[in-house]
C-alpha cells in the first residue's frame, strides 16, 4: 500500500532545518520547509520590477525555477530600490541569501529576512558572468560559477525563451509586450500620464499615434527625433509609472515590460481610412508591468547599439508612397485634456464585443425608452461600458444559493485557516476510526504544541483505490496541510470526531476541496447528514461534488461573478446587475482565484470593454438582453436591471 509510506513522509515534513550560518549551502527548491531560512539559485520564470509597495518600502516579486523544476515566488521587500535583485528579462539567473520560508495561500513562499542579499547574472550561454548588485561586498567563489554555468545549460535546454521580448517591427495590435529601445525624449502631458519618445531602430507594421506635444516642456533634441520621423513611438504611462518616467534621462536604454498596443482607424482627407498604433503603459503592477533603465554593459544593450547605429536614415523618409509631412499631419493627438480627436473606433471593434445566445427575435430598445418603462420585462439593447463595479475583479466572484437565493463572500484564506486551526484543537477519538467505510492514520506533531493529526482513506468495496482516486476525511489539519494533501488526493473532506460519527468541521469551511476548487454549502438551507452515508458513492471512480452535497444533507453555494456595469447608449444611462457563473465571461468563476492566466483574461475582457485613458466614443458596443424587475427596500419600490442569455464575443478571448 502507498498511502502509508506517503503519510510517514508527511510526518517527516512537520520537523524545521537549520542551515548553517557560518557556510553558504544552496538548498534545491524541491527541499524548501515552512520556517526556514535558506540560500537558494534559480532562474527567473516571472517578475516585477521594483515599484514602491502601499507602505515605504519598494517591493519586487519573482518567481524563480531550478534544475527540479519546482518554482518559487518570493516576495521582497527593501527600502533601498537597488538593494533589491537587478532583473532585466526572464531566463536571468538569481542567488538570494538568507531568504525567509513560509507557507501562505497554500503555497510556500520566499521572504526577505534580516541580511537578506541577492546576486543576479545574464542567463545567456557564452554571456561573461558578472554579478549585479548593489553591494561592494560580496562573496563569489568557483563554485558558485559552476552553478550559474550549469543552470544556464539547464534553462537553454528546459526553458522557452521569452516570447513576450519584441521588436517594434514584430508588434501587433491589441498585443501585450516587452520593449527594448533608446529614450529620445519626454514630456509632461497631464497628472495622471506621461509621454516617452523611444525608438529601437525598427519600424512598426502601422504608423505611430503622435501625442500633441506643443504646451508641454519637452525634454530632448526634437531636430533628431525629426531626422528619424517615422521610426520613433509615443508611448503613453500612466499613474504609479509616471513617476518613474520623469526621472528617466534622455539618451538611456529601457526596458519597458507589458506595454499595450491598440489599433484605431481615423478618417483622412487622402484615404477613406487610417490605421494607426497606440502605445499604452497601464497603470499597476500586474504580469510585471513596469520601467527598468539597462546598463550599457547590458548584452541587449550592446545588440541594440549596433542596429541603432546602422539604420539608413534616408530609407525611411517615405512610407507606403505617402510623404511623411502630409502623413504625419493626418495623425490623431492626445491633448492636455486627455481627450483623442480624429478617430471612431478600431475597425475589430465596430461589431459586438458580446453576442447573443437567445431571444434574437427581440428588436433593439433606446435605454431612454427603457428608463420610461414598467417592470418586469425583456429588452435587447446594444451601449458601451461607461464603468464597472467592482474594479478589482477579483471581489466580483461571490457564492450564490441556487434556493435561499443568498449572496456571500468566498471566506479569506486567513478566515479559512482560522476555522480549519479551531477544528484542529480536538483530540481526534480513537474509537471512530478504522470502520467498514475507511481506514486510519494517526500521528502526533513534532511542533505546534503535538497536535494531533488524524486521516481517513475512503475504501472502495474494501479496498483501498490509488492516492488520485481517493477520497480522505482529514481530522486536526491546518490549511496549508489540507491544501497539500489536496494535490496528492482525488479529494479531501475535513472533518471532527462527533458523539458518534465524524461530522463535517463547520459550513464555514469547505465541505470538499478537490485541487484547488473549494465546495461550500449553504448554512441555511442544508441539513447535515453522517459521514457514513457516503458508503452509498463508494463504488463511484470519481467523487462527484453535487453526489456528495446530496448524500451529506447539503445544498451547494455556486461560485458566480456578481458586477455592476453601468451602460450608455447616448439616449440614457443605466445600470444592469450582472450575476453568473461561466456563461457570460466563458470563464468559470469557480477557477479564476487560483489561476494567474483565468485572471489575466478576464483583465484583458475588461479593458477591451472599457479601455483606460480614452474616450467613450473609442469603446466597443456591447449587445445584451437586460431584464427589469422590482425591489422593494423598506416601503420603497425600485427597479432595476439584470444582464442575462449573453456572452464574450469568442475573438476577445
């Protein structure tokens, strides 16, 4: 049987390492304890540039992989900027010293610790080795040259190159993107934004939206950027990020990271339509959006110096047959007032961002007609997204009762380890273990005051089945506990030892977690049923979650989005209520909290619906089905309006 060998492994776990102090042991990933505080290498997979955190310490996040091919994030803190690791791309390999080891939101996780350091180098085969840091003082040995060598051998052949670092010649609209490029000038546009003028040499498939520069001081030689005319681009930075770029000096190499381009047509005297190329610099931190001066003795650096330094001017000064004069004439501007003149909206954007899945039978209706109307009743509309509630999406997933009807939050994680650490201080009882329906583990923790830890395997006709086709009832587990052996089993129920059965911890925790998705149930409208019925699902290969809410009395709570949009037609301006679980974004809401990707698109659906930092005329239209109906808060009557029978356009996906 494997599960036994599986639990004393686990026990082994429960004991903290000492690394030496007085020697620089490099611990592998896939060694990492809770509680611990390590030396570690690893190349870079993902990371944020320095950006100053909500208090007065810059933060910088990198998740960092080794030859075991386990990753770790770690987040760092320091209030010197450049004390923290200087990472120009992934694929750069790091050494952190003294770093801190915990386990949080169920996964382990590096932190800054007194006497924290770090070391970077290129990742590049062949690349010199030369450490980046910002200490005088540092210890580097042979052996520590074998390793940066052998993990960048390691990475060339395990590692993808990033395909996010492009040339401005290779960028495409509605595109997220890496930029290396020379900085030729700045300028001041307004509070909230600011313009960089940077170029690399190359030229972009359309022309570059020109940013109104007249009542702006601006920084730099303008004779040059005009001798380069169409090979330079404005790019446009926005909050957090604008700091950054008044204190950028002209003439210095950038790397710009998850830079936005969008493409809007504008109509011209010469052609019925032109496309041109806006360059975006969100604000934010999110997939490492950020500014980072490069160093000229950067490998990059020197690669783009040789392209800079062998453009022929005179090949660029006509574009597809129009003279650059009459051209660039016929750009749109950006003015101080933040608002875009001379353009509609990109041509992908002239159809539906959503389509209709039924009731296509219904006629459009002005929202100004709607506003006039009884409830309830049933309309087709087509408005734009003047805003949305709430802004951080991540707040908008909420846990719905299909029969109280009840809306609730999903508990915080430091909520769910509270309740999981409360059912953790009873004893388990040893008379309700080893029964027809499981068998038993028990064992005591060599920390944390010997807590006692009790796991029930589910048998299958008798048998115990394989760890990815078992169920466990886990007695005195923490979070962190729960949520491991959750990846080592099909499915995990907590639970307490009761008078004479065991019985599900509390509704206020998960009644089944399966991977990472967690099942809750309603307090209101379930009626607890003993553990032992679910000897009915026994014979099942798979544990299903709707089968075990049954068996057990419960009436399960469905993870929906729940957002406000408010919609504007140029008629009127209304607010629809939008509640679902999968069908509207195509996104199951059940995932998107523990999926950096599920996020991303959803981020990516929100700002296609309602771009930052341009005009509403430039949004896409939206068509829905909205249905009104009544409320009645206290003695007062109100009606309003819910999104239903639509969904994402599958091209904004």
């Amino acid at each position: 049987m494997q599960i036994v060998p599986f639990i004393n492994s686990l026990k082994e776990n429960y004991h903290t390492i000492d690394v030496p102090a007085t020697h620089y042991t490099y611990t592998p990933l896939n060694q990492l304890k809770g509680g611990t505080i390590v030396n570690v290498y690893g190349v870079v997979k993902f990371f944020k540039p320095p950006y100053l955190s909500k208090g007065t310490d810059y933060c910088s996040v990198v998740t960092i992989v080794d030859e075991t091919n386990v990753k770790l994030t770690c987040l760092l803190f320091s209030g010197n900027y450049e004390a923290l690791p200087i990472i120009y791309k992934t694929g750069d390999i790091v050494r952190f010293h003294r770093l801190k080891i915990q386990v949080y939101k169920k996964e382990t996780q590096g932190i800054t610790s007194p006497g924290f350091a770090s070391l970077t180098f290129e990742g590049t085969l062949g690349a010199p080795i030369i450490p980046r840091t910002s200490s005088k003082y540092f210890n580097f040995t042979s052996e520590d040259h074998k390793i940066v060598e052998a993990l960048r051998v390691w990475a060339s052949n395990h590692i993808s190159p990033s395909s996010t670092l492009l040339k401005l010649c290779d960028v495409q609209p509605m595109q997220y993107f890496d930029l290396t490029c020379q900085l030729l000038g700045k300028a001041e546009v307004d509070g909230a934004s600011f313009l960089l003028k940077v170029w690399d040499g190359t030229r972009t498939p359309f022309p570059s939206w020109r940013v109104l520069i007249q009542d702006h001081v601006f920084e730099g030689d303008l004779s040059h950027i005009n001798r380069l005319q169409n090979l330079t681009v404005d790019i446009l930075v926005y909050d957090n990020h604008v700091q950054v770029a008044r204190s950028l000096k002209v003439g210095s190499f950038l790397r710009i990271y998850s830079l936005h381009t969008k493409l809007q047509s504008i109509n011209s005297e010469s052609q019925s339509v032109l496309l041109v190329l806006e360059f975006h610099l969100h604000g934010g931190t999110s997939y490492g959006r950020g500014i980072r001066v490069l160093p000229e003795s950067n490998s990059d650096v020197d690669q783009l110096k040789k392209v800079l330094e062998s453009v022929d001017l005179t090949a660029n000064q006509q574009l597809d047959g129009i003279s650059l004069p009459e051209y660039e004439d016929s750009f749109p501007t950006f003015s101080s007032s933040g608002s875009v003149s001379l353009y509609e909206v990109e041509r992908c954007q002239q159809l539906s961002a959503t389509i209709l899945t039924d009731h296509q039978y219904l006629g459009k209706t002005p929202l100004c007609d709607i506003l006039k109307q009884k409830a309830p009743q049933q309309y087709r509309i087509r408005a734009k997204l003047r805003s949305y509630k709430p802004r951080r999406l991540f707040e908008s997933v909420k846990l719905h009762c299909p029969k109280c009807r009840s809306l609730q939050d999903v508990p915080h994680e430091g909520d769910l380890d509270t309740i999981l650490r409360d059912g953790a201080t009873r004893t388990p009882d040893t008379k309700l273990q080893n029964t027809s329906l499981y068998d038993s583990e028990m064992w005591t923790t060599k920390d944390q005051g010997e807590r006692k830890v009790a796991v029930h395997f589910v048998k299958n006709n008798g048998i115990l089945p394989l760890s990815n086709n078992c169920l466990i009832l886990i007695e005195g587990g923490t979070l962190s506990e729960i949520c491991n052996l959750s990846n080592k089993f099909h499915s995990v129920i907590p639970v307490r030892s009761g008078a004479e059965d065991l019985e599900l911890l509390n509704l206020s925790a998960p009644f089944l977690i399966q991977r990472k998705i967690h099942h809750y149930g309603c307090k209101q409208c379930s009626s607890l049923k003993p553990i032992q019925n679910l000897n009915s699902l026994v014979d099942k290969t798979s544990w299903i979650p709707s089968s075990v809410a049954e068996v057990l009395g419960i009436v399960p709570l469905q993870y929906v989005f729940v957002m406000t949009f408010t919609l504007d037609d140029g008629t009127g301006v209304l607010e629809a209520f939008l509640m679902d679980s999968d069908k509207f974004f195509q996104i199951p809401a059940s995932e998107i909290l523990t999926s950096d990707d599920l996020q991303k698109s959803m981020d990516m659906i929100m700002d296609m619906f309602c771009p930052p930092e341009i005009k509403i005329d430039a949004y896409p239209w939206l068509e829905c089905f909205i249905k009104s109906y009544n409320v009645i808060n206290e003695t007062e009557q109100q009606i309003c309006y819910q999104i239903f029978d639509t969904t994402v356009a599958e091209d904004l996906i």
